[in-house]
C-alpha cells in the first residue's frame, strides 16, 4: 500500500520503534558521555539529549527520498543515498561525537523527536521512495514550506 506526497508515490518500508527496557520503557541514552572531548568542544543545539536507539530493516541499501510520518501525519521530509544506513548509523545511534559542535546535528534532532514522539505512544513509520533524482526531488518536496520536522 502506498502513500502520495505531493503526487510522489511512497512505499511504507516500516515502523520506527525505539529500543525498550524490560518494563516497556523506552530505553533512554546521553552517549556525550562517552567522547574524550580533548578540545573541549561544547555540545551542538541538539546535543543535550536524551536519545533512544531504533533500527530498520538492513536491505534498503538504495537511494531515494524518505517520508517520516506520525500518525499519519507527514513530520519529515529526507533524502539519502543508501536508507538503511542514513537510519541505522544516523538517526537510530546517534555517536557520541555527534552530540559537539562539528558533529551530525540533524542526527540528534531527529532522534531526540523520534524519542519525543514514541513516548507519547504516538505512531511513527518510515516511507520511502526509491530514485537516483533524491537531492532533486527533495528540494521540490521542502520547496512547498516543507515538513514541520524540516528546519526552514
């Protein structure tokens, strides 16, 4: 089954669920703590955390446009060249290093809302669409004012 975003088709590919502890919370993470932060850099805007870990199926090592959606509402709007990666070693774990100035910003941010969201046990699912034009055809999806998750 498949979903339109502005006369783009996605695919669902799944849904993002964070990592739990054994009472069925979400397990929560701060790896800054683990960075030998030699320079003494200070965190990034999103650093702070906390942070949760999910991950996605590993076969998806293909380009393409991808949809983050919270009941059924469009959140986020990305593009990628091999998705498993962007989310499995991106978003879904974030590095401590990461967490510094220099370090993957947008990786923060999102998973700290994917943290935000899941613990208010909202639905959160991964959309996808599979083009070589990806950095095209995101910029025409965002050119529209874009995703509330997207910054502007």
């Amino acid at each position: 089954m498949g979903m339109k975003i502005w006369q783009c088709e996605f695919v669902k590919v799944c849904d993002i669920i964070p990592k739990l502890k054994n009472d069925g919370t979400i397990i929560e993470l701060k790896p800054q703590a683990r960075y030998r932060n030699e320079k003494k850099l200070p965190l990034n805007k999103y650093g702070k955390g906390p942070f949760c870990r999910f991950a996605i199926p590993q076969n998806f090592n293909i380009s393409g446009v991808y949809a983050i959606v919270v009941n059924r509402e469009l959140k986020y709007i990305g593009e990628c060249v091999n998705l498993s990666s962007r989310f499995n070693t991106g978003y879904g774990n974030i590095s401590p290093r990461n967490c510094f100035k220099g370090g993957q910003e947008t990786n923060c941010r999102i998973n700290s809302l994917i943290l935000e969201t899941a613990k208010k046990d909202a639905s959160i699912s991964l959309w996808f669409m599979n083009t070589r034009e990806h950095k095209s055809i995101e910029a025409n999806l965002l050119s529209n004012k874009g995703p509330v998750w997207n910054r502007r």
